[in-house]
C-alpha cells in the first residue's frame, strides 16, 4: 500500500517542522511512505535553505517559486503521483504514531475519505455541519461513518479511487479558504460518506486565534477575510443563486453591525 503525505509549506524552514518530524512516525506502520514537501514559500532564501535541507531528509521537495493555489497544488500531486492514500497537510500539524495506527485500521476497510477529530483552543473545530451560509461547529463527534460533513483538509486522506470518480477532485476557482468546504459538499453530492477517525490532533487556526482582531479599515486589506469572504459566497452561489444572494446578505450585515 504507497502512502504519501503532502504538507505545503510557507515561508518556513524544513529543518525542525514540526509537521515533517512527526510524520516520519508513519514509516513505523507503513512500508511504502513517502513525505512529499510543497514550497509555497514567497521568501527566496527561505525556498534555498529549503531545497537544501530537503536534501538531508528522506522526502520528494517540490515548489514553482511562488504561492501558488493550494487547489492547484493539491490536483497537481494527484495527478503526478502514484499513491493508494494521500494524506495532505498543514505545515504545523503534528501527527502521532497512534494518528498513523488509527488510519491503518481505517484504511483496511476502504474508505474513499477519511479525517482526524481536530481541536483548537480545547474545541472541536473539524469536522462539523455545513449551514445555510458558514459551517457550524459540533460539540463533539464519534468516530465512523458520516454523511453531510465538512471538515478541515489537514489530516485528510484520501483514496486514489477518488480520481475516477471526481475530476478535479479540488476546484481551482479557490485558492486558500474554501477548498476544504467546496470539496466536502461535492464529496456529499456524490453521496460519498465520511470516515471520523478515532484520534484527535490539536491545529492552529489563524481566524480563531485571540490575535486576529479585524477593524472595518482592514476589511479592503485584509488578506485572510477578503479571501475567505469571495470563497463563501462562491461556494453559495454555486450552490443556487438564492444562496449567493444570501451570503452577500450575510456579510453585507456582518461587516455593519459586527465590525468596529
């Protein structure tokens, strides 16, 4: 069974990440396991030092000098690389030996998709339940078979079957927020179920960390919200016109009332 993990870097060092030294966990449990590292880094010396540290790791270094789409990454290793699973990540993930024994067991009984239990600040962030407009964080979850979820990509694996079932597998019109809840509701069009793994693994989120305040002079700036705010009501309106309509509604409202 070929395993590969994909974890996209940006503007930070190989050497000591956190992601890349705990996957190497995994080539206790797998015999075929490669660690393929993207380089979305913008910082020139920081992709040098990169490229030549990959070159004391065991691991495939890849980049194409810029920060590039991370749907476009994502199709672009799906399409390029022979693997059963692909496992993609974060930069700052970090994965034990039992995350890797879990997806074993997991994987043994075929699933297409499965997801970690992922926590930020001590809550239950990923999976959850898609809204009218936004997702809608769970208190908590079992681990199993689901229906109707999204999730967060990090942790993630998916089959190699998948390719012959949805083409791309990530839509490029995203780029960075989005292609996790865009790919989760096509994966529910498909009727395609949900595998929960029975582990947990801690994650940083920009958005929901105490030092993201957002004032009304960054909402023209703001990388992060602008982004975020564009894949939302795109994944609405590709849902139905009434639901983009809603979502332009909902931050239209947001931004008036909500923002200081």
């Amino acid at each position: 069974m070929k395993i590969r993990l994909l974890v996209v870097i940006y503007n930070k060092h190989i050497e000591n990440n956190i992601t890349i030294t705990s996957a190497t966990n995994a080539a206790k449990i797998f015999s075929d396991f490669e660690i393929i590292v993207w380089d979305n880094s913008t910082d020139s010396v920081c992709r040098s030092t990169n490229e030549y540290y990959a070159q004391e790791y065991p691991l495939t270094y890849l980049t194409n000098n810029e920060n590039a789409k991370l749907s476009w990454v994502y199709n672009k290793i799906i399409k390029e690389h022979q693997f059963d699973y692909l496992i993609i990540s974060d930069d700052d993930s970090e994965y034990s030996e039992e995350y890797f024994k879990k997806l074993q067991s997991a994987l043994l009984t075929g699933n297409l998709v499965s997801v970690p239990q992922i926590y930020v600040n001590d809550k239950l962030r990923s999976p959850a339940k898609m809204g009218l407009i936004v997702g809608k964080h769970l208190d908590n979850i079992e681990s199993g078979t689901h229906k109707n979820l999204i999730a967060i990509t990090s942790g993630m694996v998916i089959s190699s079957k998948l390719k012959s079932i949805m083409s791309p597998i990530f839509d490029e019109n995203l780029s960075f927020y989005g292609v996790d809840t865009e790919f989760f509701l096509r994966l529910s069009q498909h009727n395609i179920p949900l595998h929960v793994l029975n582990v947990r693994l801690t994650h940083e989120m920009a958005m929901h960390s105490e030092e993201y305040k957002l004032g009304k002079k960054d909402l023209s700036t703001n990388f992060r919200y602008i982004n975020n705010k564009q894949a939302t009501i795109y994944i609405c309106k590709k849902q139905s016109y009434f639901r983009g309509m809603l979502a332009k509604v909902y931050y239209l409202l947001y931004e008036h009332l909500k923002i200081k």
